[in-house]
C-alpha cells in the first residue's frame, strides 16, 4: 500500500453540505494531519441530473470557515488532477473497457422498459428482481447473446451500459478499521453499473479509479457505503490494484435516536444541520446554517469530533491541534451517535468564554450603533466582561444587557406584582434622598451597596424585597448582574433617576 497517508473527502454538488458529511471530513482531516499526510477535496458530479447549481461553491466556503483547509483538491490544484469527475470523464471509459476485456464486467443492452417490466413481474410474484448471477443469463447482455450479436449491437450504435460480473458463489472478505472482518457471498449481490449510456462512469467505477489515480491510502466514509464495499473491494481485484484500508463511520442520529439525522429533523426541532445557511433556487426555501445562527466555527467543529468519537477521557474541549494528535480511528464507535442540541448550544458558550472582551466588543458595538447608540468602545467592553458568561452566543449580549443602553419603559408584571408592594414607591424614595447624600466618585456603586447592606436591616426590611424592587426600577426585571456592578457601571445619576421614574411611574 502507497506508504504516505493520502485521504480524501468526496461529495457530490447536489446540494447543501450535511453536517453528517461535515463530520466524515474532519476525521480525515484529522488522521491525515495526525499522520503527516494529504487531505484531498475531489467533487464527484458524475451524477449531472442532481446537479445544483452553487453547491460545489457552498461545500467550499463551508469548509474555510471551519477552518479545515485541504492540502490538494478542487480550489487548491495538485499533480493528480483534474479533482472534478466530470472533467476527468475521458478517462473512465477505458478502465470500463479493460474489465470487459478482462472478463470481469459485460455489456447490457436492456432498455429500461424491459428492466421495469422485469421488476413489475417479480413484484406480481412478491419478489424482487436483480440483475445478477442468477438472471443475466435471461437478459440481454454480452454474457447471453453471441460475440457476433453483441458486436453487431454496438456497431449499430444500440445504447448500452458496462456492467460488473460477480462470479457465482464466492466469498468476498476484507476487514474494516471500525467493523472488523467483513464477508459476503457474491450471489447475493446484483450486477452494478459501472458505465451509463450517457458516457458517464457510475460512482462505483468512478470513485474507484480516481482513488487508485490519487494514491489514496484510507477511505473514511460514512456506513451507507459499506453495501457498496464489496463491490469496490471486488472492483480493485479485478483491476489487480492493492486496495485502500476502509473505515465505514456511524450515522449522527436524530435526537431521539431514531434513525439518521436529517435536514426535516431540524426544520421540526429548529436547529441547522447544515454549517451555512442554503437558499434553495427551486422552492426558495432557506435552511438555517450554524455560521448564521451565531455558532463558532471551532465549537462546530469540537461537537462534531466527539460524535461518535472519544479519547477515552472525561475531557470534553479539544483544539483543532489537540484533536489533531489525540485522535484514532480505534476510538471511533461502531454505533449512531445521537445529537444533542443543548449540548451544541453548551460547546459555543464554551468556545465564547474564550473570546477575548475586546474582540466581542467590537462587533457588539457595531450592532449597537446600528440600533442608534453611541456608546464607547469602554463601556461597551465593560458590559461584555459582565454579561458574556449568561450567553451562549454573541446575539444574545444585546437581551442580557439592553438595560444599560436603555431606560425601561414598562416593568416586567409578574415581578411587578411580587416585588412592588403599597409603600414601595415611598420606600424607594427615601432610599434615593439617602443614596444622594454619597459622594459621586469611582467608588460610588461599592458606597451605594454597602449602604443599603446596613440600611435594609437597620429599617427591618426585607433585604430580598428592596433589592430586587431596586433591580426592577433600574433594568425593568428582577434579571442582571450583580446589582453593584450596574451601579458602578451606570454612575449615581442615571441610576438615582431611574428609581426616582419608576416610583412615580408605579406609584403605590
């Protein structure tokens, strides 16, 4: 086997990147780099009526936004290009050709009627029809009619795929890096197209051929291709090529674990399965992406590596780097991993722990300023020290710290009822006129906080009932951060006149 690691993560521009193919991408990334080796991009759009116009482009910016950059591939070049199937289409048809010559694939000139006629038969007979080694003697192909028929055929130009000849009654085996030793016996598997009628290879030879051609040393690919393997296994002996190592990867489930994770799952639930947002040109339909939806590229990424995967530890937060070196396919596990939403939601609060203040703040202020405030570049870097740890993203700063752009205009009802009682508003008023005696200076919040802890009990108040009254006349709710941490930052002025408003606002 080719000595250097050389993988390659394959997808076809049929529209928008699924974070299932997300994950298949980043374990190759990650055992290439792990390993000193290449991480190639190939597009496989052999398949030209799914097509989508803008896919190729998506799959692209998805993956530079993540951060996982490839070392050859379509965008990038190498010296074993072209990276797109479809520009590598002269090439297929000759290796389709030395199987036939090889006597491990044969002509098919079946139109599909005739097929859908045998399928309909079988169905009447609740069967199911196979094109195989049991009934290519019954149909129409190089294998049952005449060399001269079957030259005559193609002379006159009748249209024809290239199939593949499983033997009768073999054992076909190779090993899996997750699954262990794998065995099926060829009588049970159909007769797959290889080449199309249009010119075009099937994925099967395609994907084959080109990972011959690119050296490719491991196929990491996810377990809906494990049916496929013994036909590839089968196709790399017929051609007398050593094959790759394979790893069939398990399926990201959906929440309840029920089945695969899809894009349906996360319309119901309203979370993206997606890493951008995807405008669909034909139904205009926008799917959320997690780029749009506020998540950070790293914590996307750090979710992704631990489904389905551990490093044998409690750990939970890994760098791309230490991802890079703990990871090993022997960890990965044979069963679906299901997703978790909140434990999504939990990675980017992680991840937005990190950021610095300053670097929040920026973008904080922009999305100020487009509301109409101007406020400084400290001010808005102190909220943020304060109010970070409450968000799990960077859109929520704004609902955890509106009160320190804004006066309140209206007092949230329920805590309204709880917390203003009759003779609050002239309790509040005593407290401001005693508020107002402390010297505004830096230090006033921590003067305004000491002075209520020893006033609230001296009056035999309620020490929970005016504190959060206060909280309620300043932010409008009984939510906030510390409440001498609002005074410090609002200064005595704005927040005297905020109480003294709400007294006469309430009025009880």
């Amino acid at each position: 086997m080719n000595s250097k690691v050389r993988v390659r993560f394959a997808p076809s521009p049929t529209g928008p990147l699924h974070i299932g193919g997300v994950r298949t991408a980043l374990y190759n990334y990650l055992f290439a780099k792990q390993n000193n080796g290449d991480f190639l991009l190939r597009i496989e759009d052999t398949d030209q009526t799914r097509f989508v116009p803008g896919a190729e482009e998506y799959i692209i910016e998805s993956f530079k936004w993540l951060g996982l950059n490839f070392d050859e591939g379509v965008g990038v070049g190498g010296e074993y290009g072209p990276y797109k199937q479809s520009e590598r289409k002269s090439i297929y048809k000759d290796y389709a050709l030395l199987l036939v010559e090889k006597g491990k694939a044969y002509y098919a000139f079946d139109s599909a009627e005739e097929l859908a006629e045998k399928r309909s038969e079988a169905e009447k007979n609740k069967t199911t029809f196979q094109y195989d080694c049991n009934t290519r003697q019954g149909l129409k192909n190089s294998l049952s009619l005449s060399k001269e028929e079957t030259q005559r055929l193609i002379e006159e130009g009748e249209p024809f795929v290239i199939r593949f000849k499983f033997e009768q009654n073999e054992q076909i085996e190779f090993d899996d890096l997750i699954r262990g030793h794998i065995s099926v016996n060829s009588s049970l598997l159909d007769d797959k197209v290889l080449y199309k009628s249009d010119g075009m290879p099937t994925y099967h030879l395609a994907n084959i051929v080109d990972d011959h051609l690119m050296k490719i040393s491991h196929v990491i690919r996810g377990e809906e291709w494990l049916p496929s393997c013994p036909l590839h296994v089968s196709l790399y002996r017929a051609f007398e090529w050593e094959a790759p190592l394979f790893a069939h990867l398990p399926l990201i489930l959906k929440p309840d674990g029920k089945g695969k994770l899809s894009k349906r799952d996360g319309d119901r639930l309203g979370f993206p399965v997606f890493p951008l947002e995807w405008h669909d040109s034909k139904t205009n339909e926008i799917s959320s992406g997690y780029r749009e939806s506020g998540y950070l590229p790293e914590a996307v990424v750090n979710m992704l590596a631990l489904l389905g995967w551990n490093d044998g530890t409690e750990q939970e937060l890994f760098s791309l780097q230490e991802l890079v070196e703990k990871f090993s396919i022997e960890r990965i596990s044979k069963h679906g991993a299901k997703f978790d939403m909140e434990k999504a939601k939990w990675f980017n609060h992680q991840y937005l722990q990190k950021l610095s203040n300053n670097s929040l703040a920026q973008g904080y202020q922009k999305e100020l300023e487009a509301k109409g405030y101007e406020v400084s570049f400290d001010f808005v870097e102190k909220v943020v020290e304060l109010v970070k740890e409450r968000c799990s993203f960077a859109k929520e700063l704004w609902q955890n710290s509106d009160y320190f752009f804004e006066r309140p205009t209206q007092y949230e009802e329920k805590a309204l009822k709880k917390r203003w009682k009759e003779g609050t508003s002239q309790r509040m008023n005593d407290i401001v006129a005693e508020l107002n005696k402390i010297e505004d200076d830096a230090l006033w919040g921590e003067k305004a906080e000491a002075f209520l802890m020893e006033y609230i009990p001296k009056n035999e108040l309620n020490m929970g009932q005016i504190m959060n009254s206060i909280r309620l006349a300043i932010v409008g709710d009984t939510k906030g951060v510390n409440m001498v941490e609002i005074f410090k930052l609002l200064g005595k002025k704005e927040s005297l006149e905020r109480i003294q408003i709400a007294s006469e606002k309430i009025n009880l």
